[in-house]
C-alpha cells in the first residue's frame, strides 16, 4: 500500500503590508478563521504573530 506524500512546508515572511492587515482585523475585531482564509496563514501563525506583536486577535479576548 501506497503512502499518502507529505506537503511540504514553506515559510513565509510577514511583509510590512501583512502586518497592516493583520492589526487592521485585529481592530475590527474579524474572527480568525476568517482572517485565515483571506491572508492564506494558518490560525495558529496568525496567533502566534499577535502575540509578538502585543495585540490582541479574534472577536473572543
């Protein structure tokens, strides 16, 4: 029986822009799956960056 490949990860730098975006929602209060699907990043990088940041994500805080 065949093994189902694994996808690759690839890493993707947050631009300038992508931060703009991504505190934009975080104002708006856009729940993150939603910011997940526009920004093509999983909920978790998108977490994980918040918290970098120091703001706060989803419309659950």
């Amino acid at each position: 029986m065949k093994r189902p490949t694994k996808k690759k990860l690839t890493r993707r730098e947050w631009t300038p822009a992508d931060l703009r975006v991504l505190k934009k929602h975080s104002k708006d209060r856009t729940p993150v799956s939603r910011i997940s699907k526009e920004m093509k990043r999983t909920a978790g990088s998108l977490r994980q960056k918040a918290l970098v940041l120091g703001i706060g994500l989803g419309h659950q805080r």
